[in-house]
C-alpha cells in the first residue's frame, strides 16, 4: 500500500495534531526531503508511566472445579512509554519504512534471510493472502524439528529484559550503516539517529501540571446520524 507509513495520531502532545486532508501534502514533502530532517529540532518525548499487574497460577496453587489452578495478584510492574510529537512521529515512521527495505534488501543476499522474522511482514504462501503470523513461524519451527529427528538438534530459549533500553548505541550505528551498505550515515539517517538514542523527553503530569490552564483541547463531537425513517 502507497504512504502506509504516513498514519496520523490524536494523542496530546507538545503542538496541535496533525490532520490527514490538511497536513498530508506538505508532511510527505518534509519528511522526504533530506535536508529539511537533517536540520530538524525534534521535540522531546512525552513519557508516561504506566502500571500493570499479571495474573499467573503459581506452581503449588490449588485447582478449582475445571481442572485450572488458581490466579494470583502480582506486583505492580511499571512501563514507561515515550510518545513523539505528531510530526516527529511521521519522521520515525518514513525513516523505519527505510530501513525496512534496505534491510528486506540485504536478508535476500543472506543464508539465514527467512529464519530472521522479528520486525517483518513475509507474506504467506501457497497462494494465500496476508503475512505470516508467530503461528506459522511456530508451526514451520516444529514442523523442522519433527522431520529431522534423526539429527542433533539444539534450542535456545532466551528473554531478554529490557532489550532496546540497553542496546549498545555503538553496535546500532554499526548495523544501521551495514543495512544502508554505507560508510558513513547520511547527515539525515544520522539526525534520526541521534535523536533516538538522546531520549530527551519531558514527563506527561509535569507539563499538564504546569501548563494546565493554556492546554489547546479538542472535545469528542459524536457523528451525526440521519433520522430513522
């Protein structure tokens, strides 16, 4: 689909939201044009915290009548999430969109392209429409293991906690050059770049407290309905 990438959000945030039958035109125009990213001031993130539990049977927890053990109240567990601003958020999206196809571009020049699966969109085959799911790439995961039995087989099972927060910046800029087949980023890539590793970002209570009385806010108007006839 053309411009999949350019999707426009409502969530408040530093500036007022972007609209797709007024902004479309020139948003496409800015964020395709090396120069203007290379000297845009991006906004920083808007963080919040947000609090969730997990209700998981432990392992000596009594069953009830249909066989199922008890779920028990976990701790709170608390995730942060960082939104962009409505412009830079269009930016992320075009630059991934990028990205996405130099790298499709370089799994095909490798061995082990159809085994990396994370992050991508491969299409299911034998005629049918839509991209596989983690239900065929399980599937086509046992389906190996069952029809090589008679081979030594390893499997490793790992989670990683906290995986992007302590991604090493250095080995990022390595591979985001390797994706591009460059030598050094673009002035563009690399004030995309830049900008996500900074993680400037204001908290979300913080600016609504101290500028509460100056908040631009667009109510919910519902849709207007034709009368029943």
């Amino acid at each position: 689909m053309e411009n999949e990438w350019l999707k426009f959000k409502k969530y408040p945030h530093i500036g007022k939201p972007l609209t797709k039958k007024k902004d479309s035109g020139w948003v496409k125009r800015f964020v395709a044009n090396p120069d203007k990213i290379a000297n845009h001031k991006f906004v920083p993130l808007l963080h919040r915290s947000i609090s969730q539990r997990k209700y998981r049977p432990a392992k000596d927890a009594p069953k009830n009548i249909s066989g199922k053990r008890q779920r028990s109240v976990s701790d709170k567990k608390k995730r942060h999430i960082y939104y962009p601003s409505h412009l830079d958020s269009v930016i992320y999206a075009y630059y991934s969109h990028l990205l996405i196809e130099k790298y499709e571009e370089y799994l095909n020049e490798k061995p082990y392209g159809s085994v990396a699966v994370a992050y991508r969109k491969i299409p299911i085959e034998n005629g049918r429409s839509g991209n596989k799911s983690n239900v065929e790439f399980a599937f086509e995961a046992l389906d190996f293991i069952e029809n090589n039995k008679d081979r030594k087989l390893s499997i490793i099972v790992a989670d990683v906690t906290s995986f992007f927060d302590n991604l090493d910046h250095w080995l990022l800029h390595q591979q985001w050059k390797r994706v591009l087949n460059v030598n050094n980023l673009p002035d563009d890539h690399y004030a995309v770049f830049k900008n996500l590793i900074g993680k400037r970002y204001v908290n979300e209570n913080e600016l609504f407290n101290r500028f509460q009385n100056k908040l631009i806010v667009e109510r919910y108007k519902p849709h207007c309905q034709s009368p029943i006839k």
